[in-house]
C-alpha cells in the first residue's frame, strides 16, 4: 500500500514537473534556432539537431534602425511600472487594510465590510469595462502615453488585492498585541509600524508578491493606455509577432518577461521557509 | 495620590459591562477582582489601562483627570490572559521594549531588564525567540516586561487561567512571592480573576463584580465570612456555596424534611422562611446521617465531589478522599450547623457563623 502510494506520489511529481519544465526548455532551445532550424523538420538538441545562433537574442538588443525591436527601453519601463505601482499599492494597501482592520468605520450604511468589497469589487469588472474611463481620465489629465499615467492606472489594479490580502492577516494578528504596544508607550503610530508591521512581514511578502505578478503580466492595459512614446514589455513581445513569426526571438523575450518572476518566486519561498514567519503569530 | 473611580459606567451594546462601578485603590496594595467570565473584569482593568473610555463616570489617579490622558503616557503595565508578546523580538528586547519607548539610559535598562528577569526566574533565556517558550515561560516574559517598566499602575488579566494545573499552582506561588518582594510601596497592583483560591491566596483587598456591577468589597477574609449576598457566596466559593430553601422555627432549621438543631449563631433570628447556604466541605459522610441521591461523582486530585440531589434541594459536598461511588445510589451525609449561613429571601445575608450581618 504504501509503497503504491510512493510510486504513484513519484510518478505524478515527476509527470508535473516535465509538464512545467518541457515548456521552457523547448523555449530555450527554440531561442538558439534560426529559420532554417524551426521551419525544416522538428529539433530538440543543439549541435546535434542544429547549429546553435545568438541571432534570436540580438535582435532584442538591436535598435529597430538595424532591423532589431529594442525591448530594453520596454523592459525597464515595466520594471519601473511594475515596481513602483507595486510598492505605492502596498503602502497605501497596508495603511488602509489596518485601519479597515482594527476601527470600526460608520457612514449611513456603510461599514467596514462593505468599505473592503468596495477594494475588492474593483477586480470583479472585466478590464475593458474599465479601459473608457481610464482613457478618458488620462487623457484629460494629459498622462495618456506615459510611465506616470500607467502607474496611477496600475495603482488602482493592484491596491485591491494589497487590501485584500492585508485585511485578512491583520484580523489575524491578536487585537491585544496593539493594546499591548499602546500600554507600552507607544502612539498608535509607533504601535503599528514598530510592532503590527514586523509581525506583518508574510502578509506583506504575499501582498507585494501578488501585486508584482499581476502588474507584470498585465497586457491590455498597457496595450490600451499606450501607443509610441512608452511602451511596456508585454505589448512590445506581441508586437515582435509580424509576417513571419519569429519565433526564435519571441522565445528569447518570452524567457527574459518570465525572469523576474521566477526569481521573485525563488527568493520569496527562501525567505518563507527560512523563517518560521507565518507560525509567528497563532 | 489615590487611583479613584467614580460612578464608571460602559454600555456599548444593549447590556452593561460597567454598571456604577466606584473605587478607591491605594498605592502599595493589591487589589483583586473576583468575578465570572464576562462580569466586566476585563472591561475595568482595559478602562483604567485606557483603552476602552467609559460611558459615564470619571477616573483620577494623582489628583490629574486619567481619562484625560492617552493610554500611551498613562505608566500603566497589563498582562493579558493570552500570553500577549512581541513575536518578532526575543526575550531581552521584548521585555527592554517599554523602557526603550520610555528613553532610559542603556545601563538603566539594563539593570532594571536583569532585575526583572531574576524576579521571574528566566535568567539565561534571554536570547530565546517567544515561540520556543512555554506557555508559562511567555506568561513569566510579559509579567516580567510589565515589572522592569516599574508603573504605577500594574494591572494583572486572569494571569494564570490559560496555564496547566500544575503550572498555574506552581505560578501562583511565586508569584506571592514576586508580588511581596518586587513591588515598591508606589505601586497599584490589580489582579483579576474567576478563581476564589488564588484570591484567598493573595490575600488582598477584593471587589466582587458581577454583570458590571459591584457587589461587594472588602479585605479577602471577610468576602470569605461574610458573602453580602447570595450572588457573592456562591461566586466567592469553588464549588459554589449550596443553597437550600427552608424555614426556621422555634425549635429547628427545617428544610428538604430534613430537622437540624439551631446553631448557636441562629438564636437570635426571627422564626421564617430563609435560603440557607453551606459550603461543600462542610457536608460530611455520615451513617446517621440524612439520605441522599447520588446524581455524580466527580474525583479530582485527592478530593471527590458528590453532586447530591433530595427533593428540589440539588447540592454539592467535597469528600476529602478518593471514593468511588455510583450514580444514584444513597448515601447518608451531615450537615455542620454551626457553619450554616442564612440569606434572606431577598437573597441578602442574614446571619454567619462569623458574625456578620448585612444591616
């Protein structure tokens, strides 16, 4: 029985892994490739199957004038995008999702519940619902087209789920432990940034985390809200896409768009195993 | 230079979790507050910290208005039931906290941090992260940081009631102990609790409350002799004192068709019907005795506790050694008289065997 169960563990584990896995290494190898090593009969292995090339990669370098695409500008304005829509969500996200947490808010109707799925309830509309009046509104405060205008858009896609996440774990942190700060002689400032907040730190990992996926992979946004000036990397791998697809170079940008998160990934789960952080508090 | 209450009440919902509370507490005494779960205990001790304002009443401790003044400069010091520490820090700086808000010179923490860590025995766990304490080590970490903080004001929130049997007797004791020999002459000590014992223990001047209100306060001794009310005996006593239904007349106590003698202090009393009240350790086994039905039996420690059941009357004696007995078998049991109390039926006391009398 529980050898069965072993083997069936292993064998599903290693089944999972080669679905994930077999994707990027076929990326990989694509990205080596030419026309000639894509287009003729199907190959696996360089050097063996073909001649490896770089050519895949240097035309993401190459400036369009030399007949590559460039996406350094467009990768360094969705890492500024991404990291900046990020961080300030996550300040205000925090702020809010304590306050939402720990004081009880009345105005007619309204209460603290309804105040979080108001947050919430601005990831429930399809984007494109949205995409009208973030065009209108940018356009008439004159930040259609630029890194300013996709962050103010980018804040308001991710501070939802920063209060979301935030509003969960604070009710999870034991209202006495602020009590405590505050008999300690701590203002209520002090007691939420020297102790809620170092308590806090796995809500905040997820919270950023979550916020840095979601603004990273956002296309339609970035596609709508942009045309010539800014570009974000996204919108500027689909547009590789012409004629021809090229798909040695899509490979290419595809496995540098898929970088950070995977580093993100891996440095957040070190530092989530590391500590027994989430165990911090019962 | 006293901590007075006056007239402090709280409402926030539809009951009164402070209803006309008035105190008086002076510096360098204990105080406890006896009460069962939600008769405000926690409610008062937060009011005086000031966290919760109360509806009505005021608060004054060195002639300056308390509610006046934000909980964060009040020099209060509190320990929850839970045992409420700073996870992210490790012993020593949990405790150095409150002094490090307060901006003592590092050597006075120091001190004050070594001190306090002797006091409640954690010498050498300094460097101990909270999560790998004890229950009872955590407990001893936060009643350490609200000692090396020396308040004025040291309020205690049911201390010991999440801790082990065994480990709240032994914390118990020392804390006697600690409260005896670690508190300066300046300091207000307020411990609350459900249990009479530790509230016989300490020794101290007790309030009874029950469903925010006061019902009765005094020196520990005299709660125990003299219950004001029917309310107070029965909260005052683990088990809760037992109370039967009856009448006096000229020649005997009468109740359950039961006939005792009249006790040396019930001479004097008018001849009527009275709610009597005995304690558990006062009902013996005895084959003269009267008869009983065993309702349950319950051994705990080198104690059994016999639910009895005669008539209406349903009461509890404490046998002072492990007996097995079954379930609705008779026994036959005495009563000491001369340790019969007797409420009136507006359920306030009568007559003690201490003497007491309420009005």
């Amino acid at each position: 029985m529980s050898k069965l169960y072993t083997f069936l563990k292993y064998f599903f584990i290693s089944f999972w892994t080669i679905f994930v896995v077999a994707p990027f290494l076929w990326a990989v190898s694509t990205s080596f490739k030419d026309f000639q090593s894509v287009n003729s009969k199907v190959t696996y292995i360089p050097w063996l199957d073909f001649e490896p090339t770089l050519e895949g990669w240097r035309v993401l370098i190459k400036s369009p004038a030399k007949g590559g695409v460039d996406i350094v500008e467009p990768y360094f304005n969705s890492i500024f995008v991404t990291c900046t829509a990020s961080l300030i969500s996550i300040v205000l996200g925090t702020l809010a999702a304590y306050a939402l947490s720990r004081f009880t808010f009345k105005a007619g109707f309204v209460r603290n519940n309804d105040i979080t799925f108001f947050f919430i309830s601005q990831r429930i509309m399809p984007p494109i619902v949205l995409s009208i009046p973030f065009f209108i509104f940018l356009s008439t405060i004159g930040l259609l087209d630029s890194l300013l205008g996709l962050v103010v858009v980018y804040i308001v896609l991710l501070m939802p789920i920063a209060v979301w996440i935030m509003v969960d774990f604070f009710n999870r942190v034991p209202k006495e432990l602020d009590e405590t700060a505050l008999i300690d002689g701590c203002n209520p400032y002090q007691a939420f940034y020297k102790v809620v907040l170092p308590n806090s730190i796995p809500g905040l990992i997820v919270a950023g985390m979550f916020c840095i996926i979601f603004g990273w992979i956002d296309f339609f946004f970035a596609f709508i809200l942009t045309f010539t000036e800014v570009q974000l990397l996204p919108v500027k791998v689909v547009a590789l896409n012409s004629s021809i697809t090229p798909w040695w170079s899509l490979s290419a940008s595809a496995l540098v768009s898929v970088a950070p998160l995977i580093i993100v990934a891996f440095v957040v789960e070190r530092y989530l195993s590391k500590g027994n952080l989430s165990g911090a508090l019962k | 230079m006293n901590l007075i209450g006056e007239k402090i009440s709280y409402k926030p919902d539809e009951q009164f979790h402070l209803n006309d509370v008035s105190f008086n507490f002076k510096k360098g005494n204990l105080y406890t507050i006896l009460g069962r779960t939600l008769s405000g205990k926690t409610t008062l001790l937060k009011t005086i910290a000031g966290l919760l304002n109360p509806d009505q009443g005021s608060i004054s401790f060195e002639e300056k208005d308390f509610i006046k003044i934000p909980v964060w400069e009040r020099n209060v010091a509190m320990v929850y039931q839970q045992f409420i520490n700073y996870p992210h820090l490790n012993v020593y700086e949990n405790i150095t906290f409150p002094l490090e808000q307060r901006k003592l010179s590092p050597e006075q923490i120091k001190k004050d941090v070594d001190e306090a860590l002797k006091t409640v025995g954690l010498v050498g766990f300094e460097n101990r992260k909270i999560q790998e304490l004890s229950g009872g080590q955590q407990q001893r970490v936060a009643l350490a940081r609200s000692l090396a903080k020396k308040a004025k004001i040291l309020l205690l929130d049911e201390p010991l009631v999440n801790l082990d049997y065994k480990l709240r007797e032994q914390l118990r004791e020392e804390f006697k102990r600690i409260f005896s020999e670690g508190l300066s002459q300046d300091t207000i000590l307020i411990y609350s609790t459900t249990d009479p014992q530790e509230v016989m223990e300490l020794n101290g001047e007790v309030i009874v409350l029950d469903e925010g209100k006061v019902l009765q306060k005094g020196p520990a001794k005299e709660i125990f002799e003299n219950p004001s009310n029917l309310k107070v005996a029965e909260i005052s006593n683990d088990p809760p004192m037992n109370v039967l239904k009856g009448s006096k007349n000229s020649k005997n106590l009468n109740f359950e068709n039961i006939s005792l003698e009249i006790p040396n202090h019930f001479k004097n009393l008018e001849d009527k019907d009275y709610n009597f009240g005995i304690r558990a350790s006062e009902i013996k086994l005895d084959e003269n005795g009267e008869e009983f039905e065993i309702e349950l039996a319950e051994i705990s420690g080198s104690e059994t506790l016999l639910h009895l059941k005669r008539g209406n009357s349903k009461i509890i004696a404490l046998i002072e050694e492990v007996m097995n007995f079954k379930i609705h078998e008779k026994v036959k049991i005495n009563f000491n008289a001369n340790k019969f109390y007797a409420f009136g039926e507006d359920e306030k006391l009568v007559s003690s065997p201490y003497g007491g009398t309420n009005g």
